[in-house]
C-alpha cells in the first residue's frame, strides 16, 4: 500500500502552510501515531500518523513527520496498529423517526408472533385513557401467510386508535378505532395511490394499510413535544457516534423536524453533521415550493442543512407497492403503486432544480427508476447549467437501459447494502417478482463498474445502522451472522467500493467533499478509530469489528480504546 511522507493540499489554513514552511509550529491538540491510517482520498493513501488543530487536520504523514507536532497540551492516542478512517458518512436514514422510538411500543427483534401480541398488550396497559397505541418494528413475517388479523389488536387496544408501523416504515397495521379515525370501514374503497389490506378469503379489513391509505391515519397522530424531540435527536446521536457516523442525510424532513433541528444546531447540541431532505406533499400543490425555499434559506447550516427535497415515486415493499415495467408475478395488470404521475414528477423535478435544490428520489422499482432518471433528465432539458448532485435512493430494481442513465445525467446511486442478502422475506419476494427480476436485484457491483457515483445508507430505522454490517453485506452478499450461501455472488463489491460510497462519496453528493469525507490537511476532523484494519480480516468478521473513538471537529464524541483489542 502506498504510504504518504506527507500529505499536502490546496487551499491550506494560514498556520498549515507555515508549519510546512518551517516557520513556528503550533503544538497539535490531537496526535494519532502509529496507526493503520486510510486516508480515502484520491489516491487511497495510507499514512501511520494525524495532527488536530482547532477542529482541522493540520498533518498526515509518518509518526516521525507528525510528532514534532506534539506539545505539553497535546493529547497523544497510540493507535497501536489500529485502523484510523474518516467518520462514515450514512446517506439515507431516518434519525429522527427512529429517535423518537423511545416513545413508542417496540417491536424489534422479537421471534414469534404471541411475544409480538404480547409486547403491545403490555404497552397499551400502559396507556392513559384515549390516548394513541404507537409501534414500530413489526415484521409481518413472522405471522402465518403473512396476514395479520384486526381482531388481534382490537382485542389488545379496543379503545386506543393503533398506528403499528412495519419494519419497512412502509406499512401500518391499525385496530377498528384507528380505521374509524381514520374514516374507513369494510365498505371503503382503496384511497387513491393507497391500499386498505383485506383478508384474501373474507375480503375483510386486516387493518394493514399502504400507500396514502397509511398516511392518512398517521397524519393523525398528535405530534411529539418539542421535548420529545429533542431526546430523539440526543439518542439517534448518541448511537450514530459508537457506530462511527459523522454525517447522516435525514430522508424525511417536515417543518416539525425541521424546527427540531434547528433548534437544537442554534444551541449547539447537534452532534452530526446532517443533511435534510424536505418532504415534498402530493396532497399539496407545487406553491409548497416557496415554503420549502423559506426553510433551506433559513436553516442556520453550522451542522445541519436543508438543500435537498425528498420526493417518492412508489411504495416501500416488493411485494406489491414497488412500481415495476412489467406486472407482478402472477397478475395481468398489478404493476405496483404510484405516488405521482410522470407528468407531475417532471414538472416537480423542473421546479425544484430550477431553484437550486438537490432531488433525493425514493423508488424502490424499476419504473420508479425509470421516472426518477426521467424527470432529471427533463429538467437538465430545460434549466441552466450548474452542478447537480441528485440521487435516487434503494434501487432494488433497475432495467438494463437504465443502468448506464446514473453517469450519463450525473445522477447519484443511493444503495442500502443491508438488503443484499437472502432474508425471510425472500420466498414472498421470489414470489411477486419472479425468477428473472429477483436474478437481477440490488447490482451494487454493476452500479460501481459502471462509473456511478454509488453512496451508501442504512434506512435505519427499518434496519440497523451499524455501517460495519452494511460494508460485510455488500463485500459477501451473505447474511452479517454469516449464516447462509452469497446471493447473487456477482455484485459483491470490493472493500474499497464500500468505504468510499460511506465516506468521500457521500460527502460529495451533500457538497461536503472540500470539508470533510477523506483525512486531508485543511479538513474537518471527522474521524474514527477501529479495533482492527478491515483490509486484514476475513471479509465474514467485518461487522464483528468495533469502533473504539468518533471525532467530529476535532471533539471526541466516543471513545472506548481501554476496551479494544
């Protein structure tokens, strides 16, 4: 590997440039020395040695070069080996949705349906009289067939409207008092865009609802307290530092979570760097657009920015609600659901990039991609010129026309490395899409051969956020507990694909590649130390590695080094 005597760049602060002159040396606050330090930038340096100054990287180079550095003040960390690379960047989470789950009736992680049951009769006794059953986490499959009964939870919450999000984040699973909320009952018909789920015998109400049926009952729900959302934003952080995370870009941003972050950036209690994504209403109409400029212009932008609209272009699951070119598996003319049409997608997308924002897309299908490229493509038509850097995030699906349409518009590929691997919901996904379609999903290696900008996210909440897992998924196709075979072996990535979509990629596609992303002189200090050098293990221990320090501007945020190998 090549091993940097120094690392240099343009536009150095004033005190770099004249230490490098050899005039007077401001003594370092932070000295790492005699680590495995991956640098990530254009060349994938390695270096043993890193300087911190005022919240910067002020050297990189050999312990030799860095320890003229070190002062009666500085703090010096012997990395013993360990490996030093900037802080992950996670480029589609949920923050702030996945926070306030201390607030809610977990479900995660339980193994049968009666624990399931038995976890959310346990929260709804905790409840005060007409106030709301909130849960999240569900997985329906753990149930038989997959059908979940509304008699279930009439019986556990007759009296509390229920909002049970799946797993997913995609599905809600409501009792009768939550449909009559939300004015359904067993004569509705589907919401337009919206499914009501129905017991394929009985054509009776589940209680699971899609699409903007989902919707309508959760706008419902009263909102969380300024308080609550500060504890949110405090956990989420909290977790993100012993995972490594630096910077994460927030999927959903409404002016409440807006109004949360700001706050919180204003008193400087942010401690991550976050992108939001502002979520554009269909209900509403394209005059939201001045509202949405209003917020990007007034977010403060020390840590947390506001220059991207979120915009979904179909459903959350493959089995029924991801928009295909084709019908599902089994039916004529079922070919998912559509948040818009391609008309309004590219008008929306011509609006928004004429106002200089950046476009997250949700498409989860392969026509969903389709309309996505579409719609960018549509506006380059007919805006100026001028940097863009939008994406479209999950891309379980793409048709082979599109692959090479990511480099040719200069579009970013959002990838969730954690779903590339023969889960339970396998059988019901081979199912809906068939055999030919399940062969060709999620072609990380194939986006990456082919020259597109690939960054990488966890969609944390519906899976963990741990990077690490992610980066083990993506190099094996296998799952993080190694059990079972590599699927679809072909698109495994390299190690090195995988670190640059969770740093320097990801700070690109925000904007963010001059100030942080890769260990450079000059940038911020975003960094992480792990207990071991992912280029030296088998690919199968990856997630078993630990991050042991998390530095953002040159703060330790998290530190267990006397507790690592």
């Amino acid at each position: 590997m090549p091993v940097l005597n120094c690392v240099a760049s343009r536009g150095l602060p004033i005190f770099v440039l004249a230490m490098l002159l050899g005039c007077t040396r401001p003594a370092a606050d932070f000295v790492f020395l005699n680590g495995a330090v991956y640098t990530v930038d254009a060349d994938r340096n390695w270096a043993e040695a890193v300087a911190v100054l005022d919240g910067r990287i002020v050297l990189v180079g050999k312990d030799e070069e860095v320890r003229h550095l070190i002062g009666s003040a500085t703090e010096v960390i012997d990395l013993d080996g360990r490996m030093l690379m900037p802080g992950f960047h996670d480029s589609h989470m949920h923050p702030m949705a996945a926070g306030t789950r201390i607030h809610r009736c977990q479900l995660q992680q339980l193994d049968w349906p009666g624990e399931v049951l038995q976890r959310l009769a346990d929260c709804a006794a905790q409840l005060d009289d007409g106030e709301w059953l909130r849960g999240l986490g569900l997985d329906e499959g753990l149930f038989d067939d997959g059908q979940l009964r509304l008699a279930w939870l009439d019986k556990i919450a007759p009296d509390h409207p229920a909002v049970i999000t799946s797993n997913t984040g995609f599905s809600i699973w409501t009792n009768t008092a939550g449909l009559a909320a939300a004015g359904f009952d067993s004569s509705s018909p589907d919401p337009d865009k919206g499914i009501l789920g129905r017991d394929p015998q009985s054509g009776e109400l589940t209680g699971v609802l899609l699409g903007t049926a989902g919707s309508r009952l959760y706008d419902m729900l009263p909102d969380y307290s300024s308080d609550e959302l500060r504890e949110a934003i405090s956990f989420a952080t909290d977790m993100a530092h012993r995972y490594g995370i630096t910077f994460s870009s927030e999927a959903k941003v409404t002016p409440q979570v807006w109004q949360a972050y700001v706050q919180a950036d204003q008193a400087g209690e942010l401690g991550l760097r976050i992108e939001g994504s502002l979520f554009w209403d269909f209900e509403r109409g394209v005059e939201q657009t001045t509202e949405l400029m209003q917020l990007r212009d007034s977010t403060p932008g020390r840590r947390f920015r506001a220059n991207t609209v979120k915009i979904f272009v179909d459903g959350g699951s493959l089995n029924g609600a991801a928009l295909l070119l084709e019908p599902y598996n089994g039916t004529t003319d079922d070919q998912g659901i559509s948040k818009a049409t391609p008309q309004q997608l590219n008008e929306i997308a011509r609006l928004l990039d004429a106002e200089g924002f950046q476009l997250h897309f949700h498409a989860l299908g392969d026509r969903a991609v389709r309309q996505a490229l579409d719609a960018v493509e549509a506006a380059i038509a007919v805006n100026a010129q001028r940097e863009r850097r939008h994406q479209v995030a999950h891309l379980a699906l793409i048709a082979p026309a599109d692959l090479p349409r990511f480099v040719e518009l200069g579009v970013a590929a959002n990838i969730q490395p954690l779903w590339a691997y023969r889960g339970p919901e396998h059988v019901s996904r081979s199912a809906a899409l068939g055999p030919d379609r399940t062969a060709r999903m999620l072609q990380f290696r194939t986006l990456f051969d082919s020259g597109a900008h690939v960054v990488a996210g966890s969609d944390w909440i519906s899976e963990s956020m741990n990077p690490l897992f992610g980066i083990q998924v993506a190099v094996t196709r296998q799952p993080p507990n190694n059990a079972g075979p590599a699927w679809i072996p072909e698109e495994r990535t390299t190690l090195e694909q995988m670190l640059a979509a969770y740093t320097i990629n990801g700070a690109r596609i925000v904007g963010l590649e001059k100030e942080t992303g890769s260990i450079e002189i000059g940038k911020a200090a975003d960094l992480i130390v792990l207990d071991g050098n992912l280029f030296e293990i088998d690919p199968m221990q990856i997630a078993q590695t630990r991050v042991v320090l998390t530095m953002l501007d040159g703060q330790v945020e998290f530190r267990d080094l006397a507790n690592a190998n």
